[in-house]
C-alpha cells in the first residue's frame, strides 16, 4: 500500500466506489480506496438491487435518474456487467389518498422530465398480473424501474475507477484517524498508515464507527430489513416482461426474480441492528430470519397477490443496512474537520450511489457539489440527534416508508423533546405543535383542547377556518408568535463588519439598524437569508434559518480570517416573541420608555429596551408584512415577558398565531424562504432579492456572478400567483403549465386569507415570465388558472410595514 494518497476513501460498498471512481472522473487519479474485507462486504452484498427515480426530494430525484442512467457508461469503461434489467413497475394505490399522492408524484415527474404515467387498475393488472383486483383504485406506470446486481455494479464502478488511476486495498482496515497541524490526515490501518490530503467516510455499516474516530457521532442506525424468494410460479413461465410493482397500503416491493418473485417489506414493527456499535467481525453474514415479525406485510401480500402464498417461500435474506432519522443520504464536508467528507446513510445505494458519487467528487474537486444537495447534506443535522433521537427517529421512518406523509402531518417520534420555557402557556392555549429541529413550536391554535388536532389531508384541512381567524386578528388587531424556531449567531470582535461584508451579498447596516442580506456561494448562488441586526460598531446579531445552523457555520469557518472576528451560534439562547398587527405598537408602547413613534423608530429599527422589566433586544419588522416587532430576550426572560405581553395584550385585542398563519402571511407579501424560494439553484435577481445585493460597495463573495446575473437577468424568474383553486391549494413542487406545457414549478403555496385567495410562488424560465396570462398549476391532478401577481398581493406598497 502507498504511503501518501491525495484522497483516502474508507469503505468498498457500492458508495465507496461510486466516490472513487467520480473522484478518478473529476480528474483526482492519486485515489486510494481501502477495504476491511472484500468490496460490497457491508450492506451491499445483499441487496435485493430495486431502483426507481421517484423520490419525495426532487433534487434527490434528479441524482436517482442520473445513477440510473450512469450504469450504461460504467459497464462501457470496465467492462464488467452490472446486470441492468430495466423492466417499468407499477406504483399501486389502494385508497383514494394514495391515488392523489400518485397523481402528485406524477406531477412533479413532469417538470423533472419523468414519464410517468396514471393508469387504471386494469391497465395496471395486464402490466401486473399476479394483483386481485379488488383491493386497488389506481396505479402510476414508471417506465424507468428495474434492479440492478450488486456486484456487478460495485466492482464496474471500481473497475472503471482503476483504470482512471485509482487504487484498490483490500483486506485491510482503518482502524484510526489522526489529523496533523497542517489538516493532512494520517490513515493509520491495519497495513501500515497512509498520509492523505483529504479523507472520505463511506464506511456504510461501519460510519459511526470511523465517524466517532474523529469524535463525531453522526446520525444514522442500522435496521435488519427482509425479503424473500419465493418458488418458481406457473403464471411467470414464459413471460418476457418482468413484473415490478409497489404495493404501499400492503408495505411491499416485488420483483421477478428468476421463476419466481422477490417479496420485501418495510414492516411497523421494525428492528434497529447493533444500536450502539457495529461489531468489526461482521462480514458477508446474514441475521437471523423472522417471519414473525413480518407476518402482518406477508398476510396482505398473500391477500393482494394470491398465487405468491401458492409458489411458497424458497429463501429468506434478513441484512441490516443504514438509515439517517429523514431517510435521505448524508453526504459533504464536515463542520470543524478540514478535508473530512462523508458519504453515508444511503439506504438506497442502487438509486441514489451514482449521484452521491458524483456531486461529493465535485464537491472536494471544485469547491461545491454543482447541484442543489441540501436535502443530503450532512449539515442539515445539529446537535440534537443524539444517540436515542436518532434511533426513534430512524425506526419512525422505516416503518412509514411506504406510509404517506401529508403536507400538515407533524411525525410523534422522539416528541417533545426540547421545548422553550412558554410551552406550556401555548399548549394552555390550544397549540397544535410541530416539531423542528427537535424543537416543539406552535403551528396553529384551536379552540378547544378537543380541537387541538389536524385532520391530515392534501386539501384544506379542519385548521383552516382557525388560521384564518389568527390571520384576520393580525390584521385587524394584534397577533402573539412565537419565533424561537430560528437560528441566531452572535458576530463580534473588531473585523466583524468587514467580514460580514465580505460573506454577505446586503451591506452591513449601521449601528440601530436591520439589514436584510442574501448570501451567495463563488457562483453567485443563494445558499442563505440572512437579518443582520447591528448591535454596536463591532457587535452583530444575525437571525437565519435553524435548520441550516452547521450549514452556515461550515460556510463562515471556511471564510473566517484567523484573528478579529469571532463567530457564536446562540439559536437556544435567545428565544424569541414577534407581536404583529396595527395594534402592536401601542402594545409595545404601553410597555417601554422608548419612544415607538416612526420617527424614533422607524421600520428596520433595532435597540435594546427594556420590556417592563425584561432587557430585549427590539427589532421593527415583522415577517407578516405589515406593522410588527421581534423581541429577542434570553431564554430566561421569555415566560415574563410573554406573560406581560399577553396581559396588556387583552385591551388590544391580543391573539396567539403560529407558523402556519405566519406561512400564509408571508406568501401574500410574496416574501421567499430558505429551502423553498432561496436555494443554491437560483440567483438573487431571479429569486427577486436584487434590491438587497450591493453591487456598489467593496468585494464580497459571488459578486461577479450576481454582476453577470443582473447583466442579463438570470434564466429564471420567481413570479407569484394568485390560484383559482377550490378546496386544495398549492404547496410546493407543483408543475407550472404555461399554454399548454409545463414551464416551471410552486416553491410555496397556501390560502391567503387576508385577502381571500390562494396563492403560490414558483419559478418559471425567464423568457416566460412577462407573459401576462396562460398559466396554470396543477394540484392533485387538476390543472387551475394561475394569475401572475404584478406586487405582493397584501400591501403592495409596503405602507402597513412602514407606518
Ligand atoms: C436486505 C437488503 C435489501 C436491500 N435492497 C435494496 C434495493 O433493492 N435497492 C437499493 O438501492 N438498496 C437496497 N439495499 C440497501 C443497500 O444495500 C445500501 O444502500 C448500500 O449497500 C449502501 O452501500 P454503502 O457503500 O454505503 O455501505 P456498505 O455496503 O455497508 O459498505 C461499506 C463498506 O465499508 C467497509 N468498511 C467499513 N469500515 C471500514 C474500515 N474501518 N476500514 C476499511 N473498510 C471499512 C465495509 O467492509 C463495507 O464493505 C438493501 C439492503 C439490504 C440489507
């Protein structure tokens, strides 16, 4: 073995050798895999190989139909086959919920270029002739499923990787990693060590364990998954198109498989392996099978597919493989370790191996992934995913794999886990919460305790009338939210505002003053949204979105000088209240010395107060649109100063909202959010944040790309809509039909209910954008007239915000 590699990648399964042969691909040849066993001696081996391009994250959608077609190009340069058997498969629904779930997959399949098509249970028998009919309404036809052989495709990719120049260890295990003061790694294994620029856990099984070599603990758990073959059946005898279906109200995939069919399931009841370390001796070994616990799935399958329970079961394989807590891969650098990459969690390897592969290589190779990732990055996790958190959320997720997830359903798994100190006042008050990040938050409010519950449906749910009531008292009086859900960062030191400068795409305001600044990568894409509150001359108070904490900061280590800035998250430190509505100020004013006036304090106004006897940070803005205040006290503060709120709140007409009001809110100014409106596909002046780019003032990272995308107006557009919808309205990725084909996609969509429309935001090319006219969104199958909106549809002007 060599002693220095420009990249070690630790672990042969098919990922391992998807980011070896990409790395090989991106132009990096001095690569170096190492192998504990044999390749696909972890999860990979016995894979039952299934693939399909349907996934609820279109992005991770888009890397599932690059790996799918991948497999042609890795057989070429190795010559080794990946036994590629492309057959179509079926998706069944058995309930009407899951026809629509169908006709919204298909939907979005269209903007991503799918062809996926709605087919009836007779269509779908001929396809799938094994099925009773009678326990089916409907069926989504894929034309691009089939299954793949695990070796085959685990030694192309390697195959092809070494002719690119990498090189293959096998036998020989990492056994620790210790990074020098220059940030090389040493790989210290059982075949003598290795000194490596950079470093890649793909360790599969093993992650955890070569995570917790360099003390972090990520989030992912083995469960012992089973499938069975059954014996040879009459009715496959002769066929020349393989049968492939879903069957989710059954919990089932089947494939043919020979003369016989391949039956596995992701059953309720599923079963963590090795909880808290994966033990090194684990090999090519299979776990102990247990028909038992899978009974209830092989019940309906017998029942839906009667001649499977004749052809009897010939073999059963039970092998544990890797889950993150939302079931999406884990992959990128991570925070606080130079040049360590993982690549782990990917449950679905034969799918999703190709894609990771890729846009890690391109990630280490170039400096970003070159795709829109975030639903894989392993910065989407923070602290709370503990050991136990994951596991509750790990076994939430397998066993609703094939369970349908409405858009207003809040999962109970590890629930409630951390909640702020005003928790129970909300509960008091009827809150329906979600859970975020770990964290309980308000999301509406009900009448009654009895009420206190959403009815989960794809249309307006039982909330409906209840959000629009705390949307009315916010235009017409006051409304009490809660805002703790967000992630804050403390920048301070003598270099503070020049830095940020320099990582943020806004000016950095003055002292007193709230800025709000897109933040762009080197490609001039959006990969933040940012509020800079300015405390003092060298003090900065930054409000963004929780969930991307470790994201930003990745992103601010890496951009950090080495002296004069000091960067501290402080999300749970400082909780917060926003009070909203034409009576907030009087509210307020009835509480503080200051004077609240718009000349003293006018819009985007920020000071401390003293709140009664709370000290608060105070910020005149508000993200319903219209006159409103933050306050930001430290968690210990936040039951007073509700409670004071609350009490002087009465004569104003004071009401609690929550998050889902605040989303309906936000869309009629036609305000973006991170993750929806605000991703690194899209550019500022396309996503409309042109007026907070300040193209006047010193360098900042991105600047000449966003030059470039203002010369020429970037390729899309962010318009918003006003929907002729009925009893559903838009969500998010819903296709954009313009005269007749699909142009664009929702990022954002709900009822707005002050001014009594649905509504939706959505990007469509550029070109289209001016057409005044034409345009449709298809919700739940149906196609609705869409009216471009000139402004926001609430207060154009901005004059409520200003006042
Ligand atoms: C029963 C079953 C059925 C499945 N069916 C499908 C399916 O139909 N379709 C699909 O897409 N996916 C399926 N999967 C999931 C699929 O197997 C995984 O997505 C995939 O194998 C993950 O690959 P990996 O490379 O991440 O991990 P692994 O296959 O676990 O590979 C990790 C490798 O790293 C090596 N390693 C670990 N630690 C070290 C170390 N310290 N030093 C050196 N080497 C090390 C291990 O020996 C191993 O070879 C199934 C899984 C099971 C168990």
């Amino acid at each position: 073995m060599k002693s220095h590699a420009k990249v070690v990648v630790i672990g042969g399964g098919v990922v391992g050798a998807s980011v070896l042969y990409h790395l090989t691909k991106a132009g990096w040849k001095d690569v170096l895999l190492i192998e504990r066993a044999e390749l696909t001696s972890g999860s990979t081996w016995h894979a039952a190989g299934g693939m399909h391009t349907v996934n609820g994250d279109p992005n991770v959608a888009k890397l599932q139909q690059y790996t799918i077609e991948l497999y042609k190009e890795i057989e070429e340069i190795s010559g080794q086959s990946c036994g590629v058997h492309i057959t179509g498969g079926i998706m069944l629904a058995s309930t009407q919920e899951r026809l629509d779930w169908l006709k919204m997959a298909k939907a979005r399949g269209r903007y991503l270029g799918m062809e996926l098509e709605i087919i009836s249970v007779d269509e779908a028998a001929e396809l799938f002739p094994l099925m009773d009919k009678k326990h089916f309404k409907g069926a989504m036809y894929d034309p691009i499923e089939g299954h793949v052989d695990p070796y085959g495709v685990t030694h192309a990719y390697a195959k092809a990787a070494q002719i690119g120049g990498a090189e293959i260890v096998r036998r020989t295990r990492v056994t620790d990693l210790k990074q020098r003061a220059d940030g090389s790694w040493d790989v210290i294994t059982e075949g003598g060590n290795v000194r490596a620029e950079h470093v890649v856990n793909a360790a599969g099984l093993w992650a955890r364990e070569v995570g917790r070599m360099v003390g972090i603990e990520l989030p992912i758990l083995a469960m012992e998954h089973q499938y069975l073959i059954t014996g040879d059946m009459p009715e496959l005898v002769g066929r020349k198109e393989q049968l492939h279906a879903i069957d989710f109200e059954g919990e089932i995939y089947l494939r043919q498989e020979r003369g016989g069919m391949l039956m596995g399931t992701y059953e309720r009841a599923g079963v963590p392996w090795s909880e808290v370390t994966t033990p090194w001796d684990f090999g090519q070994d299979l776990l102990a099978n247990d028909l038992d616990r899978i009974a209830p799935s092989l019940e309906t399958g017998f029942a839906h597919f009667p001649a499977l329970e004749a052809a009897g079961i010939k073999k059963v394989v039970n092998g544990p493989f890797t889950f993150a807590p939302d079931g999406n891969p884990l992959i990128g650098p991570v925070k606080g370790l130079k040049n360590f990459w993982v690549a782990c969690g990917v449950m679905a390897g034969f799918s999703q191996g190709g894609g990771v592969g890729l846009a890690l290589s391109r990630w280490m190779v170039d400096g970003d992934p070159g795709a829109d990732v975030w639903g894989m990055d392993v910065a989407r996790y923070g602290d709370w995913t503990t050991l136990a958190y994951t596991n509750a959320k790990v076994r939430e997720n397998y066993s609703r794999r094939f369970s349908i997830q409405f858009p207003n359903e809040e999962l109970t798994a590890a629930r409630p886990l951390r909640t702020t100190p005003i928790y129970d006042r909300l509960a008091a008050e009827h809150a329906v919460f979600g859970g975020y990040c770990g964290l309980e938050h308000p999301l509406w409010f009900a009448p009654s305790a009895a009420e206190a519950v959403d009815h989960v449906s794809f249309r307006r749910s039982n909330a409906h009338p209840h959000v629009g009531a705390e949307c009315a008292a916010v235009r017409d009086a006051v409304g009490l939210l809660e805002i703790s859900n967000y992630g804050k960062f403390e920048v301070t030191g003598p270099a503070a505002a020049e830095w940020l400068s320099r990582v943020m795409a806004n000016r950095v305001p003055s002292v007193g003053r709230i800025a709000l600044s897109p933040m762009l990568n080197d490609r001039g894409k959006l990969i933040g949204d940012f509020t800079l509150c300015r405390v003092a001359a060298n003090h900065l108070f930054l409000i963004g979105t929780y969930a991307a904490e470790n994201y930003y900061l990745r992103w601010f280590e890496r951009h950090l000088p080495p002296s004069g800035v000091n960067v501290r998250p402080c999300a749970m430190e400082y909780v917060g209240l926003s009070i909203a509505g034409p009576n907030s100020r009087a509210l307020l004013q009835s509480l503080v010395r200051d004077d609240l006036s718009t000349a003293a304090f006018p819009f985007m106004s920020f000071r401390r107060m003293e709140v009664g006897m709370v000290p608060a940070y105070v910020g005149r803005v508000s993200f319903t649109g219209g006159l409103g205040y933050e306050l930001w006290v430290t968690t210990d503060y936040q039951r007073a100063l509700y409670d004071l709120l609350w009490k002087a709140g009465l004569e104003f007409g004071i009401r609690p909202f929550g998050g889902r009001a605040l989303n309906a809110m936000r869309l009629e100014k036609s305000f973006g959010t991170w993750a929806r409106e605000y991703r690194p596909i899209y550019g500022p002046y396309e996503a409309g944040l042109g007026r907070f780019v300040d193209l006047k003032k010193d360098a900042f990272i991105g600047r000449s790309a966003a030059a470039e995308e203002k010369e020429s107006g970037g390729a899309l557009r962010l318009m918003g809509f006003r929907v002729d919808a009925t009893d559903a309205d838009a969500l998010g990725d819903e296709p954009i039909w313009h005269d007749g084909k699909v142009v664009g996609w929702v990022t954002s969509g709900a009822f707005g209910h002050r001014v009594g429309a649905s509504l939706a935001l959505g990007y469509v090319p550029a070109a289209v954008a001016g057409a005044g006219a034409g345009f449709e969104i298809e919700i739940i199958g149906e196609r609705h007239r869409a009216t471009p909106l000139a402004g926001a549809a609430f207060d154009p002007g901005g004059a409520l915000m200003r006042a």
